[in-house]
C-alpha cells in the first residue's frame, strides 16, 4: 500500500481578488483524490493531501477571503513576513507535511484530476518533479498565442526551458537535493529544482501535457505592450543573470 502525502503549497501576497478560486481549485483536486481512492475495486492507497497557503505579508484582505475555508476544510494558514515568492514557497515546504510537493501561484487554477495524474506519474511512472501546459483564464486570442508559445519552448531539450513555477511538483528528496527555490533572484527562482534536476537526470523530470492549468494573463493586460514587456524581460534574464534580481511585479487586481 502507498504512503505519501501530497502538500499543494500556494504563496500569496495581496491576492485577495484571486485566491479564493484558486484554493477552491486546489481542494476541488483533493476531493477527487479522495474520491479515486475509496472508489470500490480500485487497489487501496493511504495518500492524503493538504493545502497551504503562504501569506506573504499581504496588506488586503487575501487571508480574508478564506477564513471559511481554512475553518471547514482545514487550509493550513502560513505566516511569511519576508517578501518573495520564493521565501514563501521555500517557507511552506519547510511547513508541509507530504514527500509531493505541489506548487501553485495564487492566481493559478487547477484541473479536478491535477493530484490524480501527479500521484501516477510519481509512483506508477517514477518521475521526481514536473511541470503542465498553462492556459489564460481570461478569453482573448492574446493570450491563447501567449500560453501557446510558452507551452511549445518548454518542449525544448534545455534545462532552463524545464521553466515557469506556476504549477509544477516535485518529491521532497528532489527538493532537499537540489533545492530550495532561489531567494535571490525573482526570474527563474525555480530552475535549481527543475533545470538542474534535468540537467543531471533528464528522464526524472516530466512535462506532462495531459493537465491545464489557467493562469490570470493580468501582467501583460495590464500594463502597455505588456506581452512585448514581459517577454524582453525573461530574454534578458536568461541572457544576463543581474537582470534575475530586480524583477519588481506589482500588478495585482481589484476585488469586484
């Protein structure tokens, strides 16, 4: 009988305007987890998950916005007061419970099946970390040609094209070797997990395209020529290593 425990861990700083559908997603995942697993004549498991989120010393009302559901559905609160969303995401692994380790961004929606196929495709498939195809919530053929090409580069055969933490997993031995999240960068934060765990195991890491997660499109909408802007930005980044430390992103949305 599997052991594992799966901690989805969510850093939020001032996303009250997005996070409570992105925890209701997230428990959405859980109860369909729990639901494959008591299901008559399929083989028993003992996997069971949580959900964390990492307030990132938010100053609305994101923790707010789900106080029910941290009362009734038992969503872990975390206290993180030093900015980044890397500090936090490093501050919930060391809180979390499970040897899977699901990182989602606030303004991140899974599928219902999204800890179903993670479950597989660590113990039936062996892998060690992954990522998913990313899609924009909100409609607009901007945004579709954006998550197209992202999802197409990370096909490539390169470490750091293995990107883009918005919805990735990886086992807790994976991340003790080869973590945590760089705290002193705000562009590829994540490439010590996953571009260096490619770098050294290539067939450990997957890009699994069966899963879609939707994104909010908000940091290019909102601002002029934000797609050109944010593409120039991660260009640089990977082509200049300074240009990973300032990468100030401010752009939030207002609650309804």
């Amino acid at each position: 009988m599997s052991a594992r425990r799966i901690s989805i861990i969510i850093p939020a700083r001032n996303e009250a305007a997005q996070i409570r559908g992105s925890i209701e997603a997230a428990l959405a995942a859980v109860d369909e987890l729990r639901r494959a697993e008591t299901a008559p004549f399929i083989e028993a498991r003992a996997t069971d998950a949580e959900v964390l989120l990492v307030d990132n010393a938010s100053t609305d009302a994101t923790v707010a916005m789900i106080a029910d559901l941290a009362e009734r559905r038992h969503v872990r609160v975390i206290e993180c007061n030093r900015l980044g969303a890397a500090v936090a995401r490093n501050v919930g692994a060391a809180h979390a419970g499970g040897d899977i380790l699901v990182f989602i961004d606030a303004d991140t929606r899974v599928p219902s099946d999204a800890l179903i196929r993670i479950r597989e495709l660590v113990e039936e498939d062996g892998y060690a970390a992954g990522i998913f195809r990313l899609a924009a919530q909100q409609p607009g053929l901007r945004g579709v040609c954006w998550w197209m090409f992202w999802n197409a580069l990370r096909l490539l055969p390169l470490p750091r094209a293995k990107a883009l933490p918005a919805f990735m997993f990886c086992t807790r031995r994976v991340f003790v070797g080869y973590g945590p999240f760089d705290e002193t960068v705000a562009i590829g934060e994540e490439w010590p997990i996953l571009a260096d765990l490619y770098r050294a195991e290539p067939s450990r890491l997957v890009y699994d395209r069966t899963l879609t997660a939707r994104t909010s499109c908000r940091r290019m909408e909102r601002q002029a020529f934000g797609y050109v802007r944010t593409f120039v930005k991660y260009v640089v980044a990977v082509l200049w290593p300074p240009a990973r430390v300032n990468y100030t992103d401010r752009i939030r949305e207002e609650m309804p």
